[in-house]
C-alpha cells in the first residue's frame, strides 16, 4: 500500500498491525543501543508469533542501556509499562523520544573535552555493539 502525493484517508479492517513509513526502522538503521531497542519494539509490534524472543532481547538491551546510562530509567520505565501493557505503538512513540535522548548525550560527550573513549579499532564506545545480530546481546558475544 503506498500512498501518493495527495493526503488520503486509508481504513484498514482488520487486526493486522500496520506502521507508516516514518515509523519502520531496518534491521540495518538500528545502529545504536536505543536504536535497538526501537528496533525490537517494533518486532513485538508486527511479529507477534515471536513475541517471547523479541520480549527476552528486549530486556536485555533495556538493561545494558540502564547500566551505561541510568538517566534513560525515567523513559525506559515509561517503554517498559507500554510493552507490559501489549501497547507496542505507543511504546515505539516513546522509544523515538529515548533515540533523541541518546543522540543528544552523544552529541554532548562528544563535544567535551577528550569525546567518547575509542576502541582499538578507533571506533567510539557506541559502535562496539554494532554488528550484533537481532537477537544478540551485548552479554551473549
């Protein structure tokens, strides 16, 4: 279903959960720990029949991000209950509003003095989680 240039009202009978393009993030995009999380969020949203494994990474990756930055927990707390709730819309709403979080403390230590600590490879500390499958976590590499 595409739509074209013109606004149109769309109305979709059925129980099949639907996303705007805006809202679909590739398996590819999800290139940061709070990227990830909106990634697996949106997993739970359309493939429920996984729901399990999609709930289990999930926790996963909310525990990592706690852990390296307690400030998310407010936010998280907010995902989480949505996710509890069965509202996994809403919780990828608020999961954008944690991605925009994570982009500003990053643009912010970046900007400090000395920046994000490197790695060997001299990548930053985000991009040592980068690769991992979609059902990896930081813990099981």
């Amino acid at each position: 279903m595409t739509n074209g240039g013109m606004r149109c009202e769309l109305m979709v009978e059925s129980s099949v959960p639907v996303l705007r393009e805006k809202d679909i993030m590739a398996r590819d995009d999800a290139d940061t720990p709070c990227k990830r999380i909106y990634f697996v969020i949106q997993l739970m949203y359309v493939d429920e029949k996984n729901l399990l494994e999609h709930n289990h990474l999930y926790w996963n990756l909310v525990k990592d991000v706690v852990t390296a930055a307690p400030s998310t927990v407010i936010l998280i707390d907010q995902i989480s209950e949505r996710i509890l709730n069965g509202n996994y819309y809403h919780a990828l709403k608020l999961a954008k509003r944690l991605i925009d979080f994570e982009e500003e403390v990053t643009t912010h230590v970046r900007g400090s003095v000395g920046g994000l600590p490197q790695n060997a490879e001299g990548n930053d500390v985000w991009e040592r989680t980068r690769g991992l499958g979609p059902h990896q976590s930081r813990a099981e590499t």
